[in-house]
C-alpha cells in the first residue's frame, strides 16, 4: 500500500476480480455523503466498537478478530452500498461464510461470480480502505473476566445515552460542507469549488490535516516570538513546529460506527 499512490487518487488492484476505487468528493456528494460514511465505518470496524451488540449475540468481542466481524456486519450490505469502493459486481451480502477444505480457515465465496474472499484479501481490502479515510482503530482488550463485563456495560450505557441525545437533537448535517467551506476559504487550500470536485478523499482530507498543522505551527512561532510560548515549558510543542512531518495517525477519525445497521 504506497500512500503516495493513495494521494495521487490511484485505485488498488488486488486481483482480477477485485479493485478498490477513491471516490471523489462529487462521487461522494452525488451518492450520499451520510450513507457512504455509514458504509465506510461499518466495513472498517472493529470487534472493540461492537462490545455489547456482541455480547447479546453470544460473542467475546476480545476473542473476536476484524475478519470475523466483517463477515456478521456485511450479510446486509450489498452492491448498492460499496459501489463508489469495489464496483459494480461484488455484493457482499450474497457472499457465503465457508471453510477452505485446504487451510481449514474461513472466507467469504459467491458461487455465481467466484469471488473469494480470503482474511489476507480483506486485510489488503480494509487497510486500503482505513487509509483512504484516515481511519485508525484503537483497540481494547479486558486483562479479566471482570474488567471485560465492564467494558461491556459501559458501551451499552453509552450507546443508549447516544440514542436518547439523538432522539432530542435535530438530525446530523453534512460531514464534509463544513469541511469544504473551510478549505475553499482558507488561504493555504489552492483548490476552488470546481477543481475540488475531482480531488480524492484521500486527498482531500490530508488537506485538512495539514493546513491545520501549517496553522498551528505558525501559532506557536508566533508566540514564540511574541515571548507568549516558552518552550522549554512546551517541548512537545517543538513537534509541531515541524508542519512538513509526517501526519499519519494524527487528526485520525474515529473508528466508533455510526450506525449498526445499513438501509
């Protein structure tokens, strides 16, 4: 996976049956940001954000892997909801869990087309898909039985605190206008609203990140110099400073889903 190629809005051919395409921004907008997003986070999850939708089922998230969940979470996701990400073709809802006669190790196989799905291809499959949308799971695991009930407990007490709130707010605007109003209106962006309409997500997105650091490292020069930041108090201040370094992992999304359920 060269993230320079990622930058540069190159698609990923895994296999002759399988391409992982970067929509861009009008690819996205066209489609429906809100559902896309929805799609994206839920095929890209982990076990640790589904802790007691898991539990209920029988499942220990912890003794869960990603490829297991990938196979629960995508029995309801069809072509219609990856087409922007893997075509036209694959539907992943009419893929079968089997066990490979040979390795004994399950995978996903659509008896019409072919199609395998091995847990190496899903892994080549989501990394891809992670970086293209700067998604960084943070993983959790429960040293005992205790601890694990625990963190059981607490994401449904969340989850149901977040249903309530949303229940009394009005329902969530765009993700990327706010995003696209800022960058078009910053100095630093060199994009217009028409030439943004091309630019890969990937992209795009590592253009917020880094005209956030490009400020930021001007803030802190200017305090510097202004007698406001003493950095000898801030030495990780001196990090930032730097706003050509390499920003992976930083300003990363969440990887909490959005939804449990795609329409």
């Amino acid at each position: 996976m060269d993230k320079l190629l990622i930058y540069l809005g190159e698609n990923l051919k895994i296999n002759d049956q399988i391409t992982i395409y970067q929509p861009s921004i009008l690819d996205i907008a066209k489609y429906g940001e809100n559902h896309y997003f929805n799609v994206v986070y839920k095929i890209c999850s982990i076990p640790s954000d589904y802790k007691s939708e898991l539990w209920d089922l029988g499942y220990n998230y912890s003794k869960l892997d990603d490829f297991d969940l990938f196979i629960l979470l995508t029995r309801d996701i069809g072509v219609e909801d990856t087409c922007l990400l893997l075509g036209d073709t694959i539907s992943l809802k009419d893929m079968t869990p089997l066990v490979d006669p040979e390795t004994h190790n399950i995978m996903l196989y659509d008896e019409n087309t072919e199609l395998i799905i091995t847990r190496d291809i899903y892994i080549e499959m989501i990394s891809f898909i992670r970086e293209m949308h700067n998604i960084h799971p943070k993983r959790e695991r429960a040293a005992n039985k205790e601890t694990l009930q625990l963190l059981v407990d607490e994401d449904r007490r969340k989850k149901i605190q977040r249903v309530k709130e949303a229940s009394q707010e009005p329902p969530p605007g765009s993700f990327l206008l706010p995003l696209i109003s800022s960058m078009v209106n910053s100095p630093g962006f060199k994009y217009d609203i028409n030439s943004l309409k091309s630019l890969g997500i990937y992209a795009f997105l590592d253009s917020v990140q880094r005209i956030q650091a490009i400020n930021t490292a001007a803030s802190i020069s200017a305090g510097m110099y202004s007698g406001m930041v003493d950095m000898s108090k801030n030495p990780n201040l001196l990090k930032q400073l730097n706003w050509l370094r390499d920003l992976s992992n930083e300003y990363s999304s969440s990887s909490n889903v959005r939804v449990t359920k795609t329409e």
